[in-house]
C-alpha cells in the first residue's frame, strides 16, 4: 500500500495530508482522471475490528454521498457503522427539547456513526487501484510557486511538481504557511478541552446531546450497545474528571447525562484532546488550496468537522467535472476563487453557527439559561424549522 517515488515527477495534484480529507480529495480527484500524489508522514492507516477507534464522527447524508461515489463506503458498511435514526438535544437547566426524527425527514436514517481509523484504512486501500502516488512516510517542508503550477520538496528529497497543491494536513497545517494562504485566521474561541471514551448503554440508534455550563455532552451510539462519548470541558474540570477512578467516572457521566441511558459502565480508556478552532479568511493563494481542518476547525458540538471538509472536496469534484466535461482548464484561476469563494462562505456560517450555539449554552448566565430551554422547545414544536435545521447539517 506504501509507495516511494524518488525525484522529480509532474503531477496535476500534489495533496499534503492522508487523514479522511486529503485521502478522500486525492481519490475523488484521480477519480476523476487527474495525476494524483499523496504525502503523508503517518504509516498507512490500519484499522482493526477488535480494537475501535476512539475518534468517531456523525457521518452527514451528504458525506456518505460522496464516499459511496468513491467507491468506498459498500467498504465500510461491512465492516462497521452505526446508523442512527433520533437525535435529541437538551438544556441541563430543563425547558424544552429539540428532537429530530429519521421518520419525520422520510429517511431511514438521519445519519451514520464511523471510526477515523476505519474511514482512512478504507480510503487508502482504493487509493493505489485509483492511481494515486503515495509519498509515506514523508512530510512536505518546503514550497515554490507561480502561475504555472506548485513545486514542493519532501523531508525524503522527494521533489513533486504540480498544476495545484491542495493542503490539507490539519489544523496545524505546514502547506498553508508555506502557501501564505489563510491570510490570517480567526481563532473562534480559546480552547477547552474535549474527551473521548467509550460506554455501555443501551443507546438504540439514538444520538443524544446535553447542554452544560461547562460545555456539551454528547452520545453517539456505538456498535453492541455501547456509546462514544464526546464530553467537552474547561481544561481544569477535563483534568479532575480524568483522574476519577471508574466507578466515580460512571457517576459523574450518569449524571451528566441526566441517566438518559440509565447508568454508565466506562469500557475503554479515557482520552482527552486539545481542542482547536480557527478558520482561515481564504482559502486559495496562487496555486495553493486549502481543506479541511487546515481550513476551519470547528467545534465539535454538532459533529461536523469531517463533513465540512468531506464539502470542499465535493464542492471541488465539481468544479473539475464541470470543467472537463466542457474540456476547459479545470485548475484556472476564476475556477479555483470560485471554489474557495463558496466553500469559505459556507464554513463560515457553520464555524460561527456552532460558536454561536456553544456560547449561548454553555454558560451559567442565569438570563440565557431562562431562555434557551424554551428556546429548543419551541424549535422543537415548529416542524417545519427542525427540517430546515437537519438539512443544514445534513448538507442538503
Ligand atoms: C474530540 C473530537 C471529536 C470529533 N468529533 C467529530 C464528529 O463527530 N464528526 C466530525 O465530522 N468531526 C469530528 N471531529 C473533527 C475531526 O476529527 C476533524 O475535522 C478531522 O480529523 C479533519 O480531517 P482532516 O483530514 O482535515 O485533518 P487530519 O485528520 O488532522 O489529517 C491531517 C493529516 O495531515 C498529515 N500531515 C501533517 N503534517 C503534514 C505535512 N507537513 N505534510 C504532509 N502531511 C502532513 C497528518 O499526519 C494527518 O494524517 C472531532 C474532533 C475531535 C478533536
């Protein structure tokens, strides 16, 4: 699965990052007839039925899409993914209740619950039948550019030329430095910290997500009865809640989560992560794209950093198709400013909507307090606007 390709090669596109984006736009562009390089400085991913991933994500109607175009989500399916069909959302100081229901939107689903790891193990298995190049293990360090294309050197000597350059090599991404794309970042808010584990409930195909003043708590429902855990917290309440031992951990996510699934049994070891959120102002300098988290990492809360990224390399599929279908030049100037313009418009909406919502809720503000239960009863009671709120965060 892990290739070398030693000096100098002329590609279309030289994508920096094999995490769930950059390995989902190399394929989606190969796919699509391009020459295609992956550089990854990470071994290749490989996921293992016996032991899950802790990082998992609510897959969106719109993401699965895409992977089923790529070829690779029939992959995934079969190996495990948890669809589910009723999301409920809730204040820990009471009111209403925001609920959506798979039926209600004439779906069977209102979305799925996959792993990282499984994700990119996927991804990168259809990578080399595509014909994309990988560069792994190896990093991009440097970065030359005009109007005629990108050239990058790797930390192996490797040398790539390419028509475009797509960075998406995370949220402290080296390519958009190097790029000077970005062009300053809006840090969203100072970080907190989220944490992961693993716990067994009898979540049926519920998703459930409490507000607290100290950040949200969300459920996902796992396979064989088990939930992933999403619990964002200030970093000294993320620390103390760490250090518990099981039984007192049971107790505090219990509570936390009002018993909604009775009590807690923890069944895997806690992590906690750094969170980090930003959004860059463009994201296209010269030949130089930007996706992904290295675009806009956004808060966790609704679930949506994947599917955003997993929209760039849509919107950009697009953009190349349509080009070639009337055998323009899919990487001219206007074309690329009209993917970044779209793509940056929609991220920010989403980044400074999901801001939004976590400022309003996770405060103890007695004020907002009083009226944000009501306020998610009432959006609970107007049919019409739940659905106008699911397809948003469905991508449709
Ligand atoms: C606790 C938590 C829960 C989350 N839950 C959800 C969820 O439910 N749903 C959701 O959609 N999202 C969720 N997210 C967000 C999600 O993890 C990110 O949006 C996603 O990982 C971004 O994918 P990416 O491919 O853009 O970046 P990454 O996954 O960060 O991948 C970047 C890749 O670039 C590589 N790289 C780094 N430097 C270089 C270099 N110099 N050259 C080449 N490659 C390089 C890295 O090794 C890495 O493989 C969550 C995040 C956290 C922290």
């Amino acid at each position: 699965m892990t290739g070398y390709t030693k000096g100098r090669a002329r590609l279309d596109v030289a994508v920096a990052g094999g995490g769930v984006v950059g390995a989902a736009c190399a394929l989606a562009l190969a796919r699509a007839g391009l020459e295609v390089a992956l550089v990854e400085p990470r071994p290749a991913p490989r996921w293992l039925a016996e032991r899950p991933d802790l990082r998992v994500y609510a897959l969106a109607p719109d993401s699965t899409a895409l992977l089923d175009r790529l070829g690779v989500w029939p992959q995934v399916i079969a190996a495990r993914a948890q669809p589910y069909r009723r999301m409920r959302v809730w204040d820990a100081a009471g009111g209403g209740e925001l609920q959506f229901d798979a039926s209600a939107m004439a779906r069977e689903q209102l979305g799925w619950i996959v792993e990282n790891d499984l994700l990119t193990d996927r991804l990168w298995a259809a990578l080399a039948g595509a014909g994309v190049r990988l560069h792994c293990p190896a990093r991009v360090e440097a970065l030359e550019q005009d109007a005629a294309g990108a050239r990058l050197r790797l930390d192996d000597g490797t040398r790539l030329e390419a028509r475009i350059a797509v960075a998406a090599d995370g949220a402290g991404s080296v390519l958009r430095g190097l790029g000077r794309a970005g062009g300053g970042r809006a840090r969203l808010r100072p970080a907190r910290r989220g944490r992961l584990h693993r716990d067994h409930a009898a979540a049926r195909g519920h998703r459930l997500q409490r507000f607290l003043p100290t950040g949200p708590l969300a459920l996902l429902p796992f396979t064989g009865g088990r939930s992933s855990i999403v619990w964002t917290l200030p970093d000294a309440e993320a620390a103390r809640v760490l250090a518990l031992d099981d039984e007192d951990f049971a107790t505090a996510l219990t509570d936390a989560s009002a018993a909604r699934l009775g009590r807690a049994t923890p069944v895997s070891p806690r992590v906690a992560f750094p969170l980090r959120r930003q959004l860059v102002r463009q994201q296209v300098a010269g030949r130089v794209l930007v996706l992904g988290d290295a675009a806009h990492a956004v808060h966790p809360l609704a679930g949506q950093g994947v599917n955003l990224g997993l929209r760039d390399v849509a919107a950009l599929l697009a953009e190349v198709e349509a080009a070639r279908l009337r055998r323009a030049d899919w990487a001219a100037p206007h074309r690329l400013q009209r993917w970044a313009r779209v793509r940056r418009s929609d991220n920010t909406l989403s980044a400074y909507a999901f801001e939004g919502i976590n400022r309003v809720f996770s405060n103890a503000d007695p004020l907002a307090s009083l009226a944000r239960g009501p306020l998610l009863g009432l959006a609970g009671k107007l049919p019409p606007l739940q659905r106008a709120l699911w397809r948003h965060a469905a991508g449709l």
